[in-house]
C-alpha cells in the first residue's frame, strides 16, 4: 500500500498552516519531527479525514481520504484524544470497536488483546477517570489498534508516558510498522530515532526534510537541530 499526500496546504484566514506539502508513505514508520506550531498536528487531522485540506489530495492506494473505505483502513490517536471518563477501560475499547463495526465475539477478544498489549490488563475494569495521564494515553492507543489498521496515525503518542512506558511503547509501534503504515509525530528525536526508518521533518509548515533514516545517516538530534535552526 501507497499513502500519498500530494500538494496539501491548509490555510486559515491569513495564516498558512500547512504549505503545499507533499510525500509517499509504505509499511513502516516514520517519524515525523518538527516543533510545537510547525504544522504536524494539522497535517495529521488532514491525513485523518478530520479537516479538509484547502487544495491537495491524500489517498491510499487510490482511495480517497473522505471516503468510508479510507476510514476503515485508519487507526488515529490525536494527541488529546476523547474518551468517557465513566467508561471502564474494557467498556471503551470495545465501544470504539462497536463504532467501528467490528463483530461482537471479536471485538470481546480483541480488547482483551490490546489491553495485554497496553499493559492495561489488570485495571480493564476501572473508570478511565481514575487512570493518569500515560494509563490513559495507552487506552488511546489501544483504540487505535482496534481495527487492526493498514494505515496508523500517532500525534505525539508518548506524551505523558514515564520512561518504561515510552520503551514498552516504541518496541509495541517498531513491532506494528513492520506490516503498517506508521505515521509518528513527535518533537522528542529519541521517540522515534531507534524505529523509524524514514523521517520527515517540518518548519512553519513546510517540509524541510523527507528521507529514509538509520544509524549510518549520524546523529538525528544533531541533523534536526540544524533542519529547524
């Protein structure tokens, strides 16, 4: 599968958000890096049929992104994402599965699978209102996973997860981009510099950098300091 975004802009009023920007996406993750106000988040809703680009196209394979097949293909964690703070976290998952229209019997085992996953297990039957930030961050990326997406879209994921959390949560996405689309923003380059193998990198919303990364290509701290300098 191709995930192609092909010339997106979105502008606001006088303001250019994201700037005629354009890329092709396969299995794998890539990290895309830029810091707060660089226009990730805005391109991320617009990959995620959130927003409507001001001109541009972005498809799989072919597929429209406001289509229903494209959604069908889609995980998306924002980076607040919205949940129920009544919910236990065993009821939302398996609500999220229910909007999704996974069958029942599945949707039952795969929650139980992704709240392993999570390690979220012991406490599925607690309301999320009691959870901490990176408890709740996991429940959000356990709904992303529900469907087992072609395509997965993570907006800063690791934000609020302590330091084990952020390891248990990178080897989780290098283990998924191995069969997956990968699409993971961050403005923390060791998020992602040990499972990313392609990295984009933006600036007052432009695109600086794409290009496929490893540990022969140096130091990415340095390489990103000296892109957004």
């Amino acid at each position: 599968m191709i995930l192609s975004v092909d010339r997106i802009t979105k502008q606001y009023k006088n303001k250019l958000a994201v700037d005629r920007i354009s890329f092709n996406l396969t299995e794998g993750v890539t990290g895309l890096l830029g810091a707060n106000g660089a226009g990730k988040t805005t391109l991320m809703r617009m990959m995620s049929g959130i927003l409507t680009p001001t001109s541009g196209e972005i498809s799989a394979d072919g597929i429209a992104v406001q289509t229903e097949e494209y959604r069908s293909l889609l995980g998306y964690l924002p980076q607040d994402f919205g949940y129920y703070p009544e919910f236990t976290a065993r009821e939302f998952i398996r609500y999220i599965a229910a909007l999704k229209g996974i069958e029942k019997k599945h949707a039952r085992q795969k929650t139980e699978e992704l709240l392993e996953t999570v390690g979220l297990s012991d406490v599925a039957g607690k309301k999320i209102k009691t959870f901490s930030g990176g408890m709740k961050q996991r429940v959000g990326i356990a709904q992303a996973l529900v469907n087992d997406p072609a395509i997965l879209i993570l907006d800063e994921p690791t934000a609020g997860l302590d330091p084990k959390e952020r390891v248990r949560f990178r080897n989780l996405i290098a283990d998924i981009g191995k069969d997956t689309i990968v699409l993971f923003s961050t403005h923390i380059v060791s998020d992602i510099e040990h499972i990313a193998s392609n990295v984009l990198i933006m600036r007052d919303g432009q695109l600086v950098h794409e290009g496929e990364w490893n540990e022969e290509s140096g130091d990415l701290e340095q390489f990103y300091m000296e892109e957004i300098d």
